[in-house]
C-alpha cells in the first residue's frame, strides 16, 4: 500500500523538483519508505507502506535493464500465481514483491496486462523504450487516482492534494460537482470535483506518448449485468461461497499482521468468520459509542466467540469525534458529507496500533443487495406512476427534454413524468437535497443536476437486467466507488492501515452481477445468497437481526456548540463569499434550534463543503495543511 505521484513531459523539462512536495502530503499513505525515479522525460515517485516483502519491495521497481518502472498504490491479491505462471515462461524475479509481477506481465501483454490482476490498485508504469507513460485504476475503483495536464505536462497522484504543489496554485471545484455534491452527498463520475483534473475512472487504463492521452475501459460490470449462467438457489449459494471463501484467503496474504473490523453485522461478520477458519485467532475490532442508541456490542462480541477471532470492542464518547472533522475534510480529499466518515477514521486509528491491514465487509450491500431501496419495487401506487407505466418512450423522453432541469420547480417536477418508475423510485431514495432549502440557498443547483435524468443516464448502460440489478448496478459503479470506497480510503490512509474488501473480489462481483435479482432478494428481506452462505458461519441471532449500520448521533452533534459555532459562520463563509450560497436564507433557519435539526443533514453537508473549501480553493499555506495531512 502506499501513495504514488508522477509527471512526464516530451515538449519541456519535468518540474521534477516539485515531486518531493507533491509527496511530502501523502507521507500518511507511505510512512515506512519513500523511492522516486526521474529521467529526461519522467519523474516517478511513491511513499510506501509495507506489507509484502518488507526488505525487497522498495519502489519504484524496474526491469533487468531498467527500461520499465513500476509504481503501485494497492496489492495484488493474486500475484504468488502469476509470479509462478511468468517464471515458467523464462522472467527472472529479483524480489518477492507483489510490484515486481506488474513489470514482468507488462513485458509479456503490453498495457492490456491490467486484465490479469486480481487486486486493488492504481499503477503507474513508464516505457522509457516506447516513451509512453500507462496509468491503470482497479476495476470497483478501490484505490484512486487522479491525473491533469498542464502545459504539456502530464501530472497523476493518489490524491488531489498533491496538485496543489504541482500546479502552484489554489484548486477551482466545477459548479456542476458542487450541484451533485449538494444532490448527492458526494461528487459522482458524472463530474470532475475539480475543474481541469481527473480521475481515472475504475477499470479505466491511460496512455500517454505526448499526444493527447489515451483512455480506454478494460473491464466493465454490464458485461455481467444478467449474464450469469442459469443456476437453481442450491448452486447459486454453493458457488457464492467458494468465491467468498478464496477472495478471503487470497487477502490474507501478508508479511505484518492482519486483523478484521467486525461490527457484528451479516457482511463484517461472514468475513471474519471466513478469515478465522484461515488464520485462527486473528484480531477483530469493533466500536460503539458510549450512551448511544444503537450499541452492537453484543452482536460482535457473539460472532467472535463463535469463530475465535481476539475481540476488541473500542468505546469512545460520540462528541470526542468532532475534534477530528477539519482533519478529516482535509483527508477526504473531495467533499463528502456522510458523517459515517468519523467512526471509520477512529476505528481505522485504533486498529492500525495492533495490525496494518483490515479485512472489512464493505461491498456487501451493493453486490448482494442490502439497501432499502433494493427491496423497495418501482412504485405504482399514484395516478403519476400510472402515467408513467403506460407512456410510450418516444413521449416520456420528449417530456422530460421539454420539462427539464433547466426550467422552474414546478416544471422540473413535471419531467419526472419522461422518466421511468424504475428511476423515480431509485431516485427517492439517493436524493439527499433538502429541496426547499436548496432552491432559497443555491438555487442554481438543481439547475446544474437532476437526480432522474443522473439515474437514467446510468441505468441506460445496462439493459439486460431486472429492477433490481440495475439498481445494484448503480450503486457498484457510483455510489461504491465515489462514496463509500472514497471514504474508506482516506480514512485508513489517513493513519496508515490498509483496508482490504473481500467482497468485491472481482470474481464475486461478475457472478453476482449475473444472478438474477429474485435471487438476491425478496419483498422485505436482502441478501439472500450472503445469509445462506453465512448460515453455515455464524450463529442464528446474527443472520436474523435487523440492519443498523453505524448509526451515527448526527442530531445530537448538530447541537453540539462547535458544529453550532461551524454553522453559525456559514452564511459568511467561503461558500458565501464565492456566491455559491445565499447568505440570508441560511440565516433565518440557523436562528432556530428546531429549524436546525429539522434541516440538520442538508446543514451537515453545507458544513463539510465550507471546510472542503477553504482546505482546497487556495494555495497551500505555509505549512499549515501539509501539517494537516499528517
């Protein structure tokens, strides 16, 4: 694991000496060793964290000639057996690292050997023969990966901090990424967070010669999409349980010590189990919040007992968190409003005090289907949804272009008569705006982003499976990557442990993809195929249990005087200066206590995008945010 940043340019001199500033703020990601390789054209450079071949995998890592060099940010899970399959075809290994693989398979397939991978990864490789730079990013997007060009250069990195160094200068957020942001909760691939930077999107590969950089897809999940092979229930779990069981195995690999997050939830729960048949007695972390409704302790504690993991559960007090939010909001990288982000930060810092890698459940809602909104069919129950049912498509898409977001409220409501049920009904359920209070605070926004039109234009990608599937389909491909998975990584990164996500095993993800969705679950209940995998796991009372997640006393920390003091400054903060928010409105609903809880998650989400901003909408301080990012 670490974090990785590069530049090359064929018309002017690399800017090599601003690599060590663009690495100096990823030191969290990579605090073990630092390695960088620069050249003519190229300067490539890493700080690491590590986990395999603690003595040989120094980075960057290249060929016996030195004609290639390899930078990784992730693991590659499977490397032991491609390790083996290239030495029988003549490669000669100088370490035992999992890197060195990525070196050897680009020798032998060119850029199309990103295919073989089994991993998390985001992968920079130089071709000094071939003069060409390849940038490759994992296929759920576990790990980031962010590149611009600049005036000929071509600048990549792990996070977006790291062109603050690199380009000199404050970064500029698209009006269209807040408008989502302010949807959503956080920035989708339908828009950059940053103008004129990218991310490389998942199962995405770039190439760059010096012409205009190449990007191309080499895995996509609708190929999957409804495409598996017919299979009663019986067979379906059988092998769901065997790709399970082997994508545990394979992430266990390691040469420091590994443990579990274990919440006592069916996804945390399965995946110790599973590790604890491999590796007995491993370390399982939980955490629970003093005096709080929601407390799972007795859930974890009676899954480890049952697989013999060595429990830890960790009690903090809820209100300690919100010392670690303008940290956070600099960690994060992008604007993210879900306060799930503190206990992850906590627990990721606590854990990483007794291993350096965690297997956690993550995944499980989005493959298998967890959500409400994947046990909630496409509605049918107003004149509306009729309407919807028996329009032709021709009509419904004429209304949807002639009432479109562009227009009033009233009419924008009007379109959603031009989408289907399918996508009105997902549609309820992601959008987080609070929608009075957007059209007084930033009326532009809904402007800039209809949810419906978003979820349709996704929903589009795949024809071929159900309500259900395409539902999951969204989610794995935006929701997943852009949320959750962002926000899991930088909270780890942030203290230097690795987190690893058995259940997005690729493998997993393209058979559960192919089932159809009557098999993943039923009017009421989710996760059909996982809870009888599970059965054979765990004990009764933890499959039977209600879903609760994190839980998180957000009404109670809106009321907390320093979130009070964060969001009385709104109305004159750098939102308001930039003329992104309405000052006014905001003023009138933060003079009352009730209105403030009444609209606490939008005000929530106001509060981290001012913090966001003022971290990254101007240039890097005199040290100040460089000392954040520690």
């Amino acid at each position: 694991m670490c974090g990785i940043a590069g530049m090359v340019s064929f018309t002017s001199p690399v800017p090599r000496e601003r690599l060590d500033s663009m690495l100096e703020l990823i030191v969290h990601r990579g605090p073990d060793d630092a390695g960088r390789y620069d050249d003519e054209h190229c300067s490539l450079g890493m700080r690491r964290l590590s986990i395999i071949d603690l003595g040989g995998g120094h980075q960057p890592i290249g060929n016996e000639d030195g004609s290639l060099q390899v930078v990784l940010n992730g693991e590659i899970y499977n490397y032991i057996e491609l390790r083996e399959e290239l030495r029988s075809r003549g490669h000669v290994f100088a370490t035992n690292s999992d890197t060195e693989v990525i070196v050897h398979l680009y020798e032998e397939l060119g850029a199309d050997f990103v295919g073989r991978l089994n991993g998390m990864f985001a992968i920079g490789l130089w071709d000094t023969r071939r003069g060409e730079l390849v940038l490759a990013r994992d296929p759920l997007g576990i790990k980031p990966l962010y590149w611009c060009r600049r005036e000929g250069v071509l600048f990549f990195a792990s996070e977006l901090k790291c062109f603050l160094p690199a380009l000199g200068t404050g970064l500029r957020p698209g009006k269209a990424a807040l408008a989502a942001y302010l949807h959503l909760g956080y920035v989708p691939r339908a828009a950059q967070p940053v103008e004129g930077i990218e991310r490389l999107l998942p199962g995405r590969v770039l190439r760059f010669d010096g012409s205009e950089p190449r990007v191309r897809r080499y895995w996509s999940l609708e190929e999957h999409v409804g495409a598996g092979e017919p299979l009663d229930g019986r067979d379906a779990v059988e092998r769901a349980g065997e790709l399970l069981d082997d994508a545990v195995r394979i992430r266990l690999r390691s040469d420091v010590p590994v443990g579990t997050f274990l919440s006592g939830g069916l996804d945390s729960s399965t995946v110790t189990a599973l590790a604890a048949r491999h590796l007995p007695r491993i370390s399982s972390f939980g955490i629970t919040f003093r005096g709080h409704f929601v407390d799972e302790t007795p859930y974890a504690e009676a899954v480890a007992a049952h697989v013999g993991s060595q429990h830890r559960q960790i009690t903090i007090e809820a209100d300690e968190l919100l010392e670690h939010l303008d940290r956070l909001a600099w960690h994060l990288d992008e604007p993210n409003w879900d306060p799930a982000m503190l206990p992850s930060y906590i627990i990721c810092r606590e854990a990483r005090r007794s291993v350096k890698v965690a297997l956690s459940g993550i995944g499980g809602d989005e493959i298998f289907g967890g959500y409400h909104r994947h046990l909630d069919p496409p509605p049918l129950d107003t004149a509306a949804c009729w309407l919807r049912a028996v329009m032709p498509g021709p009509l419904k898409r004429f209304v949807a272009a002639a009432f479109g977001r562009r227009r009033s409220g009233r009419a924008r409501r009007f379109s959603r008569l031009g989408y289907d049920n399918n996508v009105i009904g997902l549609a309820y359920w992601v959008d987080q705006a609070d929608a009075a209070l957007l059209e007084r605070v930033a009326p532009w926004a809904p402007e800039l982003f209809d949810v419906p039109e978003w979820i349709e234009s996704v929903m589009a990608e795949t024809r071929r499976g159900d309500w259900v599937n395409s539902r999951l389909y969204y989610d794995a491909t935006n929701y997943l990557p852009d949320q959750i998975l962002a926000m899991t990584d930088r909270a780890s990164m942030a203290v230097s442990l690795e987190v690893r996500v058995p259940l997005l095993d690729r493998r997993l993800v393209e058979f559960m993809s192919g089932l159809p969705g009557r098999m993943k679950v039923r009017p009421g209940e989710g996760k059909l195929v996982l809870k009888e995998v599970a059965r054979r796991l765990l004990p009764s009372e933890v499959l039977e249990r209600r879903k609760l997640g994190f839980g998180v006393p957000v009404r109670r920390w809106i009321l907390d005087g320093r979130i009070q003091e964060l969001m009385r400054s709104l109305p004159r903060g750098r939102l308001a200066e930039e003329g992104l928010i309405e000052g006014a409105p905001l003023e009138a609903v933060l003079g009352s206590e009730a209105l403030t809880v009444h609209h606490g998650a939008f005000l929530w989400g106001l509060m981290m995008l001012e913090l966001w901003y003022r971290h990254y909408t101007k240039p890097l301080g005199a040290g100040a945010r460089a000392e954040n990012g520690r």
